[in-house]
C-alpha cells in the first residue's frame, strides 16, 4: 500500500530531472454557475499540503470568496488526490511547525464553510490528504480510491487527520486506520462513513461529483445555508438542543419564500419557480459590456422587446437583435438564429413564451457556450420560466436569471442612466413591460 508522498510517485529521479519552476498555478479556481470549483494543481507532488498550497485554500475558503457561491467541489489533478504534508518540506531547513497550525486552520474553514464541499477523490488520500476529504461534507470516491492516515510506519502518529477521520468515519474504523496504518478501499471507505458514494469509474468522478453540486445549487441558496448551519450546530450537540435547534430551524425556513414557493408548487403538481439569486443577476449584469444578444426583438416600437433592446443598445453595449421574421430593427442587421451573429456575445436575453419556446433558446445558448463561442449567462425577461432547461443551462456552468427585465436591474444597478421623468416608461417600468 502506499505510504507517504515519496511512496505513491512513480520513480523519478530527480538528478535526471531537475526541478523546474512551476508555471501553471498551485489551485485552480472556477466559477460554474453557483458552484465554486477548487482544482488543485500540483501532481507532480501528489497534491501535497505544502505551505503555499494552504495559503491558497485558505484565500478561497475565505468568507468573502464563498459568499455568493451554493456549493465548492474539490478536487486534484493527476492519479492522487493527495498525498499528505509536502514531507521535503517537512524535512528542509525551511520546516516550521506553524505549518500545522496552518494546516488546523483550513480545516476548520473547510468544515465550517457556510455551504456545503464536496470532495472528489481519486487515486490516494493520505494523512492530511484524507484529513481534507474526511473534512468534507460530501466525498465522492473513484473506484480505485485508497484512503489512509500511514503516519505511523514512519514514526509520526496523524494526530491532525486523526480530528478529521474520527468525525467523519465510525470510531473502531478510525482508529485502526490510525494505529495500524491501514488503508481502506472506496467501498471500505463508504461503509465506515469515510465516502459518500463510489463513482462509476475513475473517469466518471468528476462529472458525478460535479452533478452532485449542480443538484443542490439548484435550491435556493437561502435553504442550503440555513440547513448547513444547523448540521454545524447540532451535529455535538446534546440531544435536547440539537432538537430545539432545529425546530426553530424549521419554524424559521417555513418563513421563507423558498419555503412557500416549494409546498405551493408540490400541491400544484408543477415545478417550484425560484427566485432569481441575487449574486447571478449582479455577475450577469457585469457580462452585458461583452454583447447581449436578444431573442425576439421587434421591429415593433409598441413591444417591450424592442424597447429593451433599443435601450440596452443606446447604452453603449454590443446588442444583436434575434428574430427569424424580421430583417431589421432600429436600424440593425436582424439575426435568424443565434449561431448566425459572426461575433461572440455573453448573454442570450429571452423574449419567448415560458415553457418549450423558452427552452429551445435555452439549449442553443448551452450549445454555443460548449462551442467556445462567449456564451456566460440566460437572461428571461419578465413572466417567462423553463425550469428545466434553467437547470440544464446551470449544469453548464451558465448563470441564469429568469423572469426579471434586464433593462430594469442595468438601470438600477448604474449600468443604463435613468430614464427621463416624462418618459412614459419611467414608472413601473418592469411591471408595463
């Protein structure tokens, strides 16, 4: 079985291949849609926990950087997961024992992260590698995932991932794993409490975990919040409190809309219609200066469509009228479909009925964004909903607004001036159009 870093690395000799310096970043970080993805990003290493790549996780992990976000997967490049403490490091002149402290530290952050992680894991997690995925809510496993905490055949009790694995795995378990150094397989560690699921393959691991984070962004970022505060503060707590925590809790959450909209939605047999998070509209307002594309704009004065697009374009953004029926609006070369504008935009603006017309736009806003061709975000303007295809388009990566008027949120975040006070428009503008 492997044993430490120096163990799991194939037998490079590092006289024949001098270190060279490192290029591409420590930890690789990623917006898709409401999920936060953390790559780490040293294989060559096995992804080991030296000092800088803690400084990064815990910039990432930081308050600030999570705010906006409903889930973080991690995850590693290369065939590990991690390997543990960077024991070079450990071994230099270099060493300072802060580093576990250091180390305690992103933990915490990790545990105590106000949305759920998720950790995707393949290849080995060993001593501080498996004490980062045991600090994890969720573990998805690849088949051929080894978990272990070897510290003791080589003179060092894992006295840090010994606080991590007797939280997440059963105590027996934890501590043969501890006092023998044995690893356990992805299907070992499922039944002591270790993993969540076993993927279907090495190669499947990522994408299952990643569906994974697309199906709670899906809820509310309010109830996924609330629900992880209440796991952190039951989880030690005597029976009596845990269960009061968490009737107020559940007092609290019938309070919200999310709440609400859900019980209405399962009585009435059709899908809940989130409101849209408030993170999605500001980030996709910040996309309109790279092009807007708007889907059924009208060569109609009268139409909300041909207002909106009239304004977004007098504003001074790259705005490309959609429509199969019309050959110009205010003066503008009209589009059939949206793969037939020659230059890249961020967001597909929608003005099509709810339901499948919604959807089609949709699904070809997915197709160009997988092209490489600029798509960022769906914006469906007022009345107009396809959960569906919304979740399909998160799933993506794509931000998704719906049922708001784009000209109403540019105006008042600053991105369009107000409109002047005569301007029939310039009251209840989202609701008249």
């Amino acid at each position: 079985s492997f044993l430490c870093a120096n163990h799991c690395l194939d037998t490079t000799n590092s006289r024949l291949f001098p270190a060279l310096p490192r290029i591409m970043p420590l930890l690789l970080a990623k917006r898709l849609g409401r999920v936060l993805h953390l790559h780490m990003n040293t294989p060559e290493n096995l992804n080991a926990l030296s000092s800088d790549m803690l400084s990064m996780l815990k910039k990432h992990f930081a308050p600030e950087n999570v705010k906006d976000v409903s889930v973080v997967l991690l995850s590693a490049a290369g065939k590990h997961f991690g390997a543990g403490h960077n024991l070079a490091e450990m071994a230099s002149k270099e060493y300072k024992e802060q580093i576990f402290f250091d180390c305690s530290e992103v933990m915490k952050m990790v545990v105590r992260c106000p949305v759920p992680t998720v950790a995707a894991v393949q290849g080995c997690a060993f001593a501080a590698g498996c004490q980062l995925a045991a600090s994890c809510d969720i573990v998805v496993a690849a088949p051929g995932a080894r978990f272990g905490t070897p510290g003791v055949k080589i003179g060092f009790f894992c006295g840090t991932p010994s606080v991590a694995v007797t939280r997440a795995a059963n105590l027996k378990t934890a501590a043969d794993m501890l006092f023998t150094g044995r690893d356990l397989t992805a299907e070992q560690a499922l039944a002591a409490g270790l993993a969540s699921r076993v993927a279907a393959s090495n190669e499947t691991l990522l994408e299952e975990a990643l569906a994974i984070c697309n199906t709670i962004a899906e809820t509310p970022r309010e109830v996924v919040v609330h629900g992880k505060k209440l796991l952190l503060d039951q989880r030690d707590a005597p029976l009596d409190t845990a269960y009061n925590l968490a009737s107020q809790h559940m007092i609290e959450g019938m309070r919200l809309f999310s709440a609400k909209e859900g019980i209405q939605a399962f009585l009435e047999k059709r899908p809940a219609l989130w409101k849209a998070e408030e993170s999605e509209i500001a980030q996709t307002l910040a996309l309109v200066k790279d092009g807007v594309a708007v889907v059924g704009a009208s060569a109609d004065a009268s139409r909300a469509s041909h207002r909106v697009f009239n304004w977004v374009k007098d504003g001074g953004y790259p705005t490309y009228p959609i429509n199969p029926t019309a050959s110009e609006v205010s003066g503008c070369k009209v589009y059939k479909t949206l793969d037939s504008v020659p230059t890249n935009f961020a967001v597909v603006d929608v003005f099509r009925k709810s339901g499948p017309p919604a959807a089609e736009v949709i699904d070809e806003a997915i197709r160009l964004a997988k092209a490489g061709k600029g798509v960022k975000a769906v914006w469906l303007q007022l009345g107009v909903r396809a959960p569906e295809a919304e979740k399909r388009a998160r799933a993506a990566g794509l931000l998704v607004v719906a049922d708001r008027c784009l000209a109403v949120d540019l105006r008042e975040q600053g991105y369009l001036p107000p409109l002047p006070p005569g301007d029939p428009h310039a009251h209840g503008l989202a609701s008249k159009l």
